[in-house]
C-alpha cells in the first residue's frame, strides 16, 4: 500500500447512454487513465465514482464526452463530489457495478440499430462462432427500444431476460478487452433464441429456416418474415406474378412496395446513389431511402408502378443480411398487415391477421416489446427529409429551447398518426403509429402512450390537441382527466414543427402546404402563409378557397376538385379535354354541389389543388392512399423545364394566390397538346414562383427574413427545391426539416413545442 495524495470524484452523466457501450467505455477510459472506482446505471443515467492523480481525473472527465461511443449522446456531464483521499490502495481497478433501480427517471432509450461491420462480417464468415447466427449483436449494434420493457437498461429489462448467457457469451459479456463487454442482448446458437419457418398452417417446416425460406421466395412464395420491430411481408422484387400477388393480397393497389438489398452493391443495381443518400442508406438507422430508379434494374413494374423513384433499404437485422444473402437477389420488403392496421409484432397475432397474406412465416422466439415500422426518407440537398419516421429514430429525443414547467402529451393527427411526450427540454417524438381510423391503430396509439410514459417517467399535466373535434387523437386528449388541455391549430403546429426540428423559436414566415387541417374561421385550410412563433400565429396569406364537391369523396376521388377548379374558372363552357368528356354524365351534378355549397366545404388546400392539375391532367380520378395524385404528378415532371404558369397574388388583409390561375395554365397547354411532363413540370415552377412572392410580400409588411416550409406537400423535393432556391436568392435564411417529417407525422412535435413554450410563459 503507498500513501499518496489523490482526488476522488463523483460523476453523473446523462443524456443517450445507457445500451450504447457507455459502462465499458467509461470502464475501458478509466483504465487508460489509471483510475479506480465504479460505473453503473440507475433510472437518472450512469453514476461514476474514480479516484486517482487529480490531472488524471481532470481529461477522464473531459474525455467522457469528447470520447463517448457513436451511439452514444451525452447532453450533461456533473461531478458533483469531491475530496481529497490520502490513502489509495494501489491495483485497486474499476469496476461495473449492479444498476440501481431508484431515482429519478431522467435516461433516455437508445434505437434499434443494424448488424455494425464487425457483427455483419461475422455473421456470414463460415469459420465465425455465429456463422448463420441471425442474432448477432454487441454493443455497437442490436435491438434496444423494441425489446426493452422497463429501466434501467439490464438484461433482465428487456426480452432476452429469458434466454441465459452460456458460459462463452458470459465471458464475452465480462471481458473489458471484448466487444460485446456488458452486450445485454449477447448471445449465440447455444444459448439465443432460434428461428423457425412455419408454413401457412401454422406447422414447422423441416430444414434450415433461412434457406428453406429463401427456396420458397425463389419459387415465388410470400413469405412473412420477423423484424426488430414487427413483421415484413416479403417477395423476391423481379418476380412480376409474386409481387402482384402480394399486391392482390394486401388490398395495395398502388403504393409503392420497398425493396431490401443485400449491400451498396446491389442497391446501386437498383438506383441512382444521389450526394449523401449512401451514408443515409448505409447508416446506423437503416431507413427506405426513396432515390431515383437505375432503368432496367431487376425489379418488376408493379413493385413501385408509375414511379420514377424506388424505396430501398440496406438489411436491418442479421436476419434480414442472411435472407438476402442466401436469396442472391433484391426482395419486396413491406409491412407486415393488412390496408390501414399497424403492423403485427407477435407471433400469435401474426399467425392470425396475415393467414392468407402470407405463405409462410420466417418467425423466432425473442418476443418484441414495442412495434416500430420502418422509417422511410427522402434526401433533400445532401440531408435527410424524413418521410416516416420510426426505427432507428425512435425514441431519440429532440431538444426544446426552454423546458414547460409541467410534463406535456401532445396527441398529434388523424393521418400519419404520432405522439409526443416533453419532459424537461426533451421532446420524445413516438414510432410511426398509423392513421387512427380504425380500433386497432387506435388500440396501439393508446399503447404506445402508456408504455413511453411509463418508460421515462413521465405524467402528463398539459396535452396538446388538434382543435378538429372528430379527431380520434382529440377526443382521447378530452377523454382524459386530471389535465389541462391546449388547442394547437393545425398549420400552426406544422410550422411550430419545423422551428422545433431547427431549434428556433421564431418568429418565421410559414409556408404550410398540406392536405387538410381545420382553420380557425371554420373553413378547411392547406395552403397558408402565417407569420409564426411558437407561442402564437396570424394567418398573411393562403390560396384561394374552393368547394370540394362531396366533402370527403373529394379527397379519395380528385376528379372532383377538377371539377370544382373548371367550374370556377369556366362556369358552363368547360374546356374540350379528354377529362371533361370523361365525366360528362356527372359534371353537371357535381359541378351543381360546388355551386351551391351542399357537402361542399371551402379548403385552400394545397393538396387538392394538386389533385385537380393531376386529374385534369389524365393522371388519375381516384387514389387508393392519401397524397397518391400528388405524388404522381411530382413524378411526371420534367427537370429541365423551366417555364412556369403565371399565378395571380392579391393583396389585403390576407394575401390571396391563385391557384385557378395554374390550373388555367395547365388547361391552355393540355389544348395545345403539350405532354404530361411539360404541364407537370410548369404548374410546380408556376406555383413556387407564386408562393416565393407571397413571402416576400409578407416580408415587405412585417420585416421578417426567416422562412419556415412545413406541412406533407414539401414531401416533393421538386416543388421544395424550387421555392427554397427562390426565397434563398432573395436573402432569406429557409428553416427545412431534417429530423421529423414535415407531414402529419410531425405534428405531435409542433403541438408539442407550442405547448411547451405556453406553459414555460405561466
């Protein structure tokens, strides 16, 4: 034993750090600085207490965030003890010590995230220990938020609790110079779960699941196949019969199915690798990446019909790697259930709601805690525009600006459905929920509220609703007791999104486009300009309001809001066009509810607006999912066309732009003959160019020079790009999303923020 003079501290680290290697980091960093002590984890993070040569303890700390693991997030560092030791036993070392289950909940869930290089290699490497093993993981990589049931993050917290380490994996999981040192998902062949292929019965298929499984895809077959975060239907991607199939079977009749490549290789066979999407579909996330089509790649028309981009996905788990490796080529890679239900993530329930989907189920026993759909984005100027958001994102937290001095829920949409709980200045964004239309989505939103909640400790006192009373989520938000509720209106909480995702609290113009979203002069808005912080809005500006014939009928069938647009625009002479004689015999009848405004609500809805170009167009009178006419639209437009339809802006109160103007346009070079691309192609110039004035007009008014575009019509990077780059060269600075969707499934987040920064005002 040596006297000397030593210091002693204890440290508490908080943020992202518990299931991301953060105790054998510590522990592996205190021995390169010569340190003795303890790490463990407890509900608030991860306590260290290290004693040693003070300069030592000064760089272990500074290196405790400098050095963190890549997964890791650590958003405060406190040593909040210290003395001076005289006696220090030398050889002592550090130590991982028993979590502590007391305390304040402050820790935050780590994602799912994909197989790293080293578990990916070792996966399929013949003379490696866990050749084959489709559940390789270490502390780089693995399941995480969808096995955990409860904090802190041990073993015996998540789904694994029931599968014992053999005496090899033990060593591993104890060994500080091993990868998978305090893994608590480890495991192998001897001591993990296991596969099974069961047939469409419900019976054991004999052989080995992975290749048995990958023969039936080759000859054809739909297969069910067990994720991180639920089950996949899956098909090989250039068998034309398979996947119309699979198309038939899930009442899918046009939106695009994605496609799993084994690696960038292969996917490069199937799309255009665009400046940044590589590093967004090879990242630690995993997404659907949406990126423009490699003609002739092998997939088969109706995979992603009349789309010029595909959704690709690099695999998500082991099991996806050794599926795709041992098929040898590209597979349909979609959700797990039937039109409008969430997707199944138990095997009985799997079993039962795809029995006649699916002809066979690739499934094991490791239970999933939590469903999470995959997340799907698009890149937009090298950076993600998140689509869906779900696993891998979820639950990171974003940062508010000013914490609420209560906890808040805000319930988010009816579409595209999430939730939000704040606690503290963290916002904690739900998995993708669905569209709340039907008892088991609105079973799984309610679900998921209770377990989140539970899981970061959270009691909501403030909740946060769309005003739109027929809302599923706002009648659950009046449902509860005990709480105080705020109404965020609907294109206010898009834009409240948007400066939540840029950490800015405005004020901003707003650019919010969308599909429909109750205003507050009881029409339905979707196109608007609104100069907005987070604790208010005034509306400057929107399109010009049109009956949507039908009311709902109108969204499922846009060939009614070209009707209502000729209508207006022509009155009794309607223009000579393939589509006006397409619906001659109804014209008159609709055209009629228009008028008269009989189940014919006002909207300026941006969406419809490009519903009625797509319809007039000969692109389609009725969608089978929501924005698919848009979408379409998008698709057909030419790049290099730069002309665009001139678009009236009135001044007032309000700014009015006119969208019958871009419709006229269109109309005038359809008669003309033009083709679909050019027409296309002018109406989103025409209107970018509209929109870019709008906002300047509002600048002129109110000085303002920061924009905010928000709302599921900047899901197009046509229309985005265009209207970004005419506000940049004009001097503004344009706030764009990156890490929430600018759709509905960001709305929870603007309801969120709004909320939160009310309540931090008193």
């Amino acid at each position: 034993m040596t006297a000397e003079r030593h210091g002693r501290i204890r440290v508490r680290v908080e943020g992202l750090v518990q299931g991301v290697g953060f105790r054998p980091f510590v522990s592996t960093l205190a021995g390169t600085h010569d340190l003795a002590g303890f790490v463990g984890n407890d509900p608030e993070g991860v306590f260290i207490e290290a004693q040693g040569e003070p300069s030592a303890l000064r760089a272990f700390v500074a290196d405790l965030e400098r050095r963190a693991p890549p997964l890791a997030l650590v958003e405060h560092v406190a040593v909040t003890d210290t003395e001076v030791v005289t006696e220090v036993v030398a050889g002592t070392g550090f130590r991982i010590v028993a979590s502590r289950g007391e305390g304040v909940r402050q820790v935050f869930v780590p994602p799912d995230t994909p197989p790293c290089e080293s578990c990916a290699a070792e996966t399929i490497d013949p003379a490696a220990r866990r050749h084959g093993y489709a559940f390789t993981n270490c502390t780089a990589c693995g399941p995480r938020f969808t096995i955990i049931t409860d904090l802190p993050y041990d073993r015996r917290n998540t789904t694994m609790a029931g599968f014992g380490m053999c005496p090899r994996c033990s060593r591993e999981y104890l060994d500080p110079a091993d990868r998978r040192f305090h893994a608590q998902p480890v495991c192998c062949p001897a001591c993990g779960p296991s596969l099974r292929l069961l047939g469409a019965d419900g019976r054991p298929a004999p052989g080995d699941p992975v290749g048995t499984a990958a023969l039936w895809l080759a000859q054809g077959g739909i297969l069910a196949v067990k994720g991180v975060g639920g089950f996949h239907l899956a098909a090989v991607a250039g068998d034309e019969r398979a996947v119309s199939t699979l198309r038939a079977r899930k009442h899918r009749e046009g939106k695009p199915f994605a496609v799993l490549a084994a690696d960038l290789a292969a996917a490069r066979e199937l799309v255009l690798l665009t400046p940044g999407a590589e590093d967004v579909l090879a990242g630690p996330r995993r997404p659907v990446v949406l990126l423009p089509r490699r003609p002739g790649g092998p997939v088969a028309a109706s995979v992603a019909p009349g789309n010029r981009e595909l959704g690709v996905l690099l695999p998500p788990t082991p099991l996806h790697l050794l599926l795709a490796v041992r098929l040898g080529v590209p597979a349909v890679l979609t959700s797990g259930n039937r039109s409008d239900e969430p997707i199944a993530h138990r095997d009985e329930d799997a079993l039962e709601r795809l029995s006649g989907l699916a002809d066979g189920f690739l499934t094991h026993d490791r239970p999933i805690h939590v469903r999470a759909d995959d997340s799907v984005v698009r890149v937009f100027r090298g950076r993600e525009l998140p689509v869906r958001r779900s696993r891998g994102y979820v639950p990171v937290p974003l940062l508010l600006r000013r914490p609420p001095a209560r906890h808040v829920l805000a319930c988010g949409g009816e579409l595209k459905n999430t939730f939000c709980l704040v606690k503290g200045r963290h916002a904690i964004l739900s998995q993708h929920i669905g569209d709340l239309e039907g008892y088991e989505t609105l079973r799984s939103y309610t679900e998921g509220i209770g377990h989140l909640s539970r899981l970061f400790g959270v009691r909501p006192r403030l909740v946060a609703h769309d005003p739109h009373p027929e809302y599923l989520s706002t009648k659950y938000a009046f449902g509860l007791d005990d709480v105080d509720l705020v109404g965020v209106q609907h294109h206010h909480a898009h834009i409240a999104s948007c400066l939540a995702d840029n950490g800015e609290e405005g004020p901003v113009i707003g650019v919010a486009l969308d599909g429909l979203g109750l205003g507050d002069d009881g029409t339905l808005w979707g196109g608007e300009l609104l100069v907005a912080g987070l604790r208010g809005f005034e509306r400057a500006g929107h399109l010009e309001a049109l009956p949507m014939p039908g009311g709902a009928a109108a969204v499922r069938q846009p060939w009614r809001m070209g009707v209502a647009y000729l209508d207006a625009i022509y009155g009794d002479a309607p223009p000579d066009l393939p589509f006006v004689r397409r619906h001659r015999e109804r014209w008159a009848a609709v055209a009629a509810l228009a008028r008269t405004g009989t189940n014919a609500p006002l909207t300026s809805s941006a969406g419809r607006l490009f519903d009625a170009v797509a319809a007039i167009a000969g692109l389609r009178d009725r969608v089978s999912f929501e924005g698919q006419a848009a979408i379409e639209l998008e698709q057909l437009a030419d790049p290099d066309e730069r002309g665009g339809y001139p678009a009236a802006l009135t001044s007032g109160r309000e700014l009015v732009l006119s969208g019958a103007d871009l419709v006229r346009g269109a109309v005038e070079d359809l008669l003309a003959g033009a083709a679909g691309p050019l027409v296309s192609a002018r109406f989103h110039n025409g209107l970018a160019r509209v929109l870019v004035r709008a906002v300047l007009a509002v600048r002129e008014r109110t000085g303002l020079r920061d924009a905010a575009l928000s709302g599921g019509v900047f899901q197009n990077v046509v229309l985005l790009e265009r209207v970004v780059s005419g506000l940049e060269a004009a001097g503004l600075r344009v706030l764009v999303h990156s890490r929430v969707p600018p759709n509905d499934g960001g709305l929870s987040l603007g309801q969120a923020a709004v909320a939160a920064a009310l309540d931090a005002d008193g």
